[in-house]
C-alpha cells in the first residue's frame, strides 16, 4: 500500500519534471505538496509520536475527479493556472466585499466546492483565495481521475446529483444524510466540509483524535496497538499505526446506511467499505493524506487520492455545529411538500 | 489500585457525605501520575455512576418519569378501597420496570438548588412537560455539567497543549482551551471551555452557553447567564472527583454546587463508540409532518 502510494507520487513528481522541462513552468508551488525544505524534520509530540497535531484544511482547487474536458491531462497550462488563480481571487474579494449566494459563484465558478455555489457564500467563506495547483483531479489511481463507479453506483450518483436542491422531500428520508444532519462520510472528513471543513488534530499518548467542524464527526484512533473494537458504526471502527513517520489508519465494520440518500454516493457508508488512509506531516504547513477506498458495492475496484492538507495557525478555532438542534430547514422542507402535494 | 488509595478514595466518599465544606479534591493527599509534559494525567474513558441525570436532588423511586396526576381523594386511609398510586403516563407504560426511575440521595450539595420563586415554579411546570421539553429526548447536545453524568462514558483526551472531552451522547466533542481565548463569539449548546491547572486539579471555566439545555430529566435548568466551574481531580489511579458550581443570575439567588466520582472504564481497549442519536429521533420529530410518514409507509393525514 505505502509502496504503491510512493511510486504514485514519483510519477506525478516525474510527470511535472518533465512537463518543467518541456513546457517552461516556472513555479514549484503548483506540485502536490509544499516545496522540499532541506533538514526537515517532523515535529514529535512530548512522548515521541510524530506531531500531526493543529487545525488543518484542504483549501486547494483541485477537484476529486478530472473534469471531462481536461480528459487525458494531469496537469493544467500556466495559462489555465493564470485563469484560475485569476477567479479564485475576483471570488476572495466579492465574498470579502459581502456578495452573497450566487452572486458570488454561481456564474464565475463551475468547480464551486458545493454545486454551483447556490448556498450564503458564507459557509464556505476561506477569506482569502484558495491554493491554485496544476494538478487536474485528487483521484490518482485510477490514473484517468476518475472514481470507478460500478453501473449502479453511477445510476445512484447520477439520481443524487438530479435530484439535488429538487428534492421530492416527502418525508425526512428524503433529503441527504448531510441534509438530516448525520454525517456525509468518512471519505469526506479529513477534506471536505463546505460548511465546515477545519479539522483538529489533537494527539494524547496512545490516540489520534480527529474532530470535524461539519457534524461534529469525530473519531478517536488508537494507535497502541489496540485491536478493532468490532462495532459497527457510521465512520466505522479506525486503527492507526506509525510507520516510519506516517500514520497509517484502516477503518472497517461501517454501518451500512446504503438504504438513505447520500450526496456523494463516493462518500456513502456501506458494511463492505474499508479505507486506508496514509497521514504524512511533509513539511510545517503541509500534511499529505493520501485516501484509498475500496467498496465493491459501490466501486469496481479501490481508488486513491492524494490531498494537500494545510495547516492553519493555531488560533483557529473549530466552533460548534449544532446542526440537528437548529435543522429548521428539515421540517420546512416537509412542510412546503406537502403544500406543493395539495396544489397537484 | 493500591489499597492505601481504597482507603484515600474512601476518606473522601465519608467526607462527601458529610457535605464538608473543603473541597474534596483538595483534601486528599493522593498524588496522580504526571503525562510526559508534566500534567496529571486524567487521560482516559470516564463514566458517573449515579442518578444525577434523573435528578440532581435527592429523590425516591417511581414508577416513570412521567406520571398520570394522582386525582384527589377525600376519604380517610383505609376507610374506603384501594386507591392508585403514581401511574406511568400512557406514552411510558408499555416499558414497565424499563421506564422506572431508580432512587438516588442527589448531588447538590446541601441538596437545595437555589431558584428564584419563578424559576422554582418554572422547574414543576418543565417536570411535568417533560416529555415535550426533555432536549434529551430530541438528541440535542447536553450541555455542561449534564453531560458528565449522563449514562454514557466519555473519554478526556489530554494532549501537550490541547485537552478534548468527547462524549458518546450525541457525539459531543468540547475543546478545553488551555489559554486566553476571551469570550465566546456565540452562545452554544457545549459551552465555551477555557482550562487551567490548580495543583491537581483541572479546572474548567465554562461560559457562553445558550440558554437551552438542562441538567437533568427533573426539569432543572438555566439562562444564557449560566456559569459553570468545574473542577476534575484524581483521587486514586481510576476515580476522578468531579465538582461543579453553576452560577445563573437570572434564575437562581446564589452559586450553588454539585459534586460526584467520576469511575474509569478499566476494561481493557475500552473505546467510545457512537450514540448517533439523530437518527433514532427523526421519527419522533419529523415522521408526522411530511406527506408520508416513514413508520407507516401511509400518508399522514
């Protein structure tokens, strides 16, 4: 597994060598991970651990899956990276003067971190522009970027993207487990969140402790050496060890909760879902986690993406997501269907 | 565990019961066990072992927590038949022994919360609705000091410079900030934690709360002004001594506190697990206001 990663990330590094040399890119900061510092040295915690502890965010422009127009492209043009940069900053500035909704994104954006951006920009607000890379999707392995959908995933995915904001929302199984404040998935939470997406890191000996802003995920990783516990749970059941430096985690035993709607099929519990995923502190600001799901129910075979991590500065603060507290949204949406059933 | 610290854990219970005015976790001599950066170490999985979440006071055991009123009788005991006692309300009383309420001798310390009067009466008036106010029951965080006594185990996760309780109800996780933070931008169901160490003890001090959460099914409660200080001393390898005074100026005349052991869960590779309670609440919330209604697969009417 680690080997597999390592010779993924060689290849990109040699993929942009080459590019380097053939197109004339100029700037390293476009490469998966911070640019090498001679000497460095991961931090360790008071008990000897690596220290991966802090606030940490994916705030980079790079999409999960290669969009269809860049087919067969692992890297962008500089002139694209201009382009992009380019809105990334309009869109900084039209959040930071107030713009809202679709004001902000609808039209600038289509890789907007939530479809078309149609939510108060607020959310997902970084205050300032996010990192613009040259690589064009997360997804590694397979190498066309793409997730490996099996047929019926594809069909669900595509029903969860059409029926999106749509709805019928006849009853609370209709809307997402995002939408009913759940959860959407362990894949998602070390990266992704537009309501929320910093993670804090604490380590105490013997635990990673992992806590997500959106939903309040969390999960407590051993990392003594203590068995799964067997128990089947929403982000399954995790175990951690380091290994040279990096923490590796496998999680299993995930309910499975294929039953509910889900708005990433990708990031969907299932009782065949298995992860793994690869934490390595790279450099003061960086950790690259590297991402491998297998699930035959909903993939033909396991994928892999590796994602720059940022860390943010230690006043940053996780605050609280009281999410189902204030789900007024749930029984408005309930209640505005069964008007629009009267009027049929 | 040693038997000296039986014996210190002991000292304390007796001095508990006593409601001695010093506080417990000062008066015993046990030392903890530091963490490689100095600190006692509290890390691990906790668990009260009590009634508190059921009462904070003192109480005698019933039937459920809701109960049919008693209708009054005006004949002298024994001179007519028998009458019923406190009856389970309709909604409880399929669980039988389940749905009862088992005793407990509180604990509030002197075992009087001091409400102002119309707080007193808002208390009753919340007891008997309990069933419809309970947030408990609608899987909302609990808030502090009720999640400590919850009948659930949390877990205090001790790192260098950052401490976290996570809780299994609810999956509530707090930051117990080990520096100057100032004050809470909002108000919040958990609170606003900023830690500190006085000798052993880890003390919490815990602001910016909304004013919707209670400390326990009895109806207890409190307003945005709540102030919490906790206090989470080791008094032997596997017992915390947990105190709390809440403080409200809107709805009580005077600080007052609680105090109680906290018990480590010793099994071996204990781990907490998820209590994702917002799902097993959707019914009850939301299954009667869509069209359809998931438990019956009909439309609601």
């Amino acid at each position: 597994m680690g080997q597999r990663q390592t010779s993924l990330l060689v290849m990109i590094w040699a993929a942009f060598f080459t590019m380097t040399m053939l197109g004339g890119f100029v700037s390293a900061q476009n490469v998966m991970i911070e640019e090498p510092i001679s000497n460095w040295e991961t931090p360790r915690t008071p008990w000897g651990d690596p220290d991966i502890g802090g606030i940490w965010r994916y705030e980079a422009t790079i999409p999960l899956e290669r969009p269809d127009h860049l087919q067969n492209r692992a890297f962008l043009t500089d002139e694209e990276v201009a382009a992009i940069t380019l809105v990334e900053e309009e869109l900084a500035m039209a959040r930071l003067s107030g713009l809202d909704g679709v004001d902000v994104g609808k039209a600038t954006l289509e890789e907007s971190p939530i479809r078309y951006n149609e939510y108060n920009s607020f959310w997902q607000d970084h205050g300032r522009p996010r990192q613009v890379y040259r690589q064009t999707s997360l997804i590694l392995d397979p190498s066309d970027g793409k997730l490996p959908y099996t047929d019926d995933a594809r069909e669900a995915a595509r029903r969860s993207t059409e029926r999106y904001g749509v709805g019928p929302y006849e009853s609370y199984l209709d809307p997402d487990t995002g939408e009913r404040c759940l959860t959407d998935g362990a894949a998602i939470m070390m990266w992704q969140g537009p309501n929320g997406g910093h993670n804090r890191i604490v380590q105490s000996p013997g635990y990673v402790t992992i806590v997500h802003e959106e939903y309040q995920d969390r999960r407590i990783i051993p990392v003594d050496g203590q068995p799964h516990h067997g128990v089947k749970q929403w982000l399954g059941d995790s175990v951690g060890r380091w290994e040279n430096d990096v923490l590796i985690v496998e999680t299993n035993n995930f309910l499975d909760k294929t039953n509910y709607e889900w708005a990433n099929i990708w990031s969907r519990a299932s009782d065949t879902l298995r992860l793994i995923e690869r934490f390595e502190r790279v450099g003061p600001q960086s950790i690259e986690y590297t991402l491998t799901v297998e699930d035959p129910k909903t993939f033909t075979r396991p994928w892999t993406a590796v994602i720059p991590i940022l860390k943010l500065p230690d006043s940053t603060h996780i605050f609280e997501y009281a999410c189902h507290e204030g789900n007024y949204a749930l029984s408005n949406m309930l209640s505005a269907g069964r008007v629009e059933a009267t009027k049929n | 565990m040693h038997s000296s610290d039986i014996g210190k854990a002991l000292t304390v219970f007796a001095l508990l019961s006593m409601n001695s005015p010093v506080l417990l976790g000062q008066s015993t001599e046990y030392i903890a066990p530091r963490t490689e950066y100095g600190h006692p170490n509290l890390n691990g999985v906790w668990q009260a072992l009590n009634t508190a979440n059921y009462d904070l006071q003192g109480h005698e055991a019933r039937p459920a927590m809701a109960l049919l009123p008693i209708p009054p009788s005006s004949a002298s005991p024994g001179t007519d038949r028998a009458t019923p006692g406190a009856l389970p309300a309709e909604e409880l009383r399929a669980l039988g022994a389940v749905g009862g309420v088992p005793a407990g001798q509180g604990v509030v310390v002197g075992n009087e919360i001091p409400y102002q009067p119309w707080a007193a009466a808002r208390q009753i008036e919340n007891a008997e609705n309990w069933l419809m106010r309970d947030p408990e029951i609608k899987c909302f965080l609990p808030g502090v000091p009720r999640a400590t006594y919850m009948p659930y185990p949390f877990q205090i996760i001790q790192g260098a410079s950052q401490i976290l309780i996570a809780y299994e109800f609810a999956g509530a996780t707090r930051t117990i900030h080990m520096e100057d933070v100032g004050s809470s931008p909002s108000p919040t169901w958990m609170g606003w934690s900023v830690g500190s160490w006085e000798g052993d003890t880890l003390v919490v001090d815990v602001t910016g709360f909304n004013g919707q959460t209670w400390f326990d099914r009895s109806g207890n409660f409190h307003s945005e002004a709540l102030h919490v200080v906790e206090r989470y001393t080791p008094i032997s390898p596997d017992h915390l001594m947990y105190e709390a005074t809440i403080e409200d100026a809107n709805v009580f005349t005077e600080p007052w506190q609680i105090r109680m052991p906290l018990y480590r869960r010793i099994e071996p590779d204990k781990q907490l697990l998820e209590y994702e309670c917002v799902e097993f609440v959707e019914q009850l919330m939301y299954g009667e206001l869509g069209l359809n209604n998931p438990a019956t697969g009909q439309q609601n009417e």
